[in-house]
C-alpha cells in the first residue's frame, strides 16, 4: 500500500499538534482504504498525538532511536519505548540526523536492527547532496547508503526506504519528476540485487513535495509513497498531498 508520511521535525507544540491530528483523523478514513498514513512528531509530542486520534487510522512514529535496548544514554530513547509510547513506525538515517549528528550507515543499520527487534515498522531514509549530484556521483552514493543502512535479514514487510535529495529538503526546490523517476528504478535495482523478495517495498520519494507536486510524482512507477516535512505541518496541505495520491 502506498504510504504517505508527515515528518514533523523540530516543530508543533502540544495544542498545535492535537488540532492537526484531530483534522487529519476526522478526514482520512476514506484514504485509509488506499493508503497507509502515517505522522512522526517529535517524542514529546507522541502521546498528544497518540490522544488525539481517536481510530488507528492513522499510525504515529518515532523520528529516531537508540541501537541499544536501554542503558545510560542522556537524552536518547530506545526503540522499546516508542512501542510502548503507541508507535508503529520509527524513521532512521535521515539526512539532518547524518548531518546534524554523525550517523553513519552503521548507525543507521543498528537502529534498524534495535527498531525491529522492538516490534516497529522502519522507515530507512537515504539521499545524496548537491555536490554529489552535480559530480555526477548520485546514484553510486545512495546504493552505497541503502546498502550500508539496511540490516542483513531485514524482512520485506517490515520496512520502507525514503529517498530524500537534501538539496531538495526544506528548499522548495523539488527534484523534477524525470530524475526522481530515474532515481527510483535505481533503488528497485539495488534493493532487489540486496534481496528479491524487495520488489514490493515502498521506496517514498521526501524533498518539498507539495499539493501543487504531489500527483506528478506519486503517479511514477516505483514511487510508493511521500515523506512530507513541511507541508505536513497544515492539515489542508498533506490532506491534498495524500489525495494526489493514485488508488491503485
Ligand atoms: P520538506 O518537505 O520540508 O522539504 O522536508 C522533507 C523531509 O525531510 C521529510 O523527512
């Protein structure tokens, strides 16, 4: 099923949050029927979140995890207590989180890892930079990414991958169709190459979609989904995201 994904980052607060999810929940059944919803508010807000929808509709995830079960790591939190928070799902790898605090692909495998054997869906987020795009370097760095990012063993239904261009995270400047189409059938490769059974895995497609970008890019053949930052924030915005969404 196709999923679309709201990734809150560093923002909303406790009344903030209640009012979108209360919208999100009063609108998305009939979308539910297509489409697997998902929200990622920051961990404070997880319960508020968790509270304020009413029906399972629509599932709530971590931003992160720890790749350890428990244990004296200050201000981290483990894969466990997102599951006993209410999580579903938990995001790992992405890109501000290989920026902003040094995630290698190790990292991000053992979080997987610890994610999974906590009972959570991942959503394993890669990307390459302007640099490495402008050298021509993009599709090398991603396979190397996904490939160093997933654990070994790591089950077909348990996961999803996000391909997020940083240069299009947060910039208004969407990758156009043409290379996110391209970019796509080389991760369908690399993930069937890493295992067959990967032929039917949601590969989301994250970097300033919008309503205006959404149909385009969610009609692309191996594009199963959208991992929406921004416009995830206004209930009317990824509303219309996720009905640009195809049914089938
Ligand atoms: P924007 O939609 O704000 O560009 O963010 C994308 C993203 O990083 C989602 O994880």
């Amino acid at each position: 099923m196709m999923i679309i994904a709201g990734n809150w980052k560093m923002n909303m607060d406790r009344a903030s949050a209640s009012a979108l999810v209360k919208t999100l929940s009063a609108e998305i059944k009939p979308l539910t029927a297509h489409l697997d919803m998902i929200v990622f508010p920051p961990a404070v807000l997880i319960d508020t979140a968790i509270n304020a929808s009413p029906s399972s509709a629509l599932a709530v995830g971590g931003q992160d995890c720890h790749f350890n079960a428990n244990g004296a790591h200050t201000g981290d939190i483990s894969a466990a207590m997102l599951v006993d928070a209410g999580c579903q799902w938990v995001l790992v790898g992405h890109s501000e989180r290989r920026s902003d605090h040094g995630e290698t692909n190790d990292i991000v495998a053992a979080k997987a890892e610890a994610a999974l054997s906590a009972g959570l869906k991942v959503m394993i987020c890669v990307g390459e930079t302007l640099a490495e795009r402008e050298s021509g370097k993009a599709n090398d760095v991603v396979a190397a990414q996904v490939l160093g990012s997933l654990p070994q063993d790591l089950p077909s239904d348990r996961f999803a991958l996000a391909y997020e261009p940083v240069w299009a995270i947060g910039t208004g400047k969407v990758a156009s169709p043409e290379d996110v189409d391209d970019m796509h059938n080389h991760l369908r490769a690399v993930l069937i190459g890493r295992n067959p059974d990967y032929a039917a895995v949601d590969i989301l497609y994250g970097g300033s979609v919008k309503p205006d970008n959404a149909a385009g890019l969610l009609a692309l053949a191996n594009v199963g989904g959208a991992l929406v930052g921004g416009a995830s924030l206004k209930a009317e915005d990824f509303l219309a995201i996720a009905n640009a969404a195809p049914h089938s």
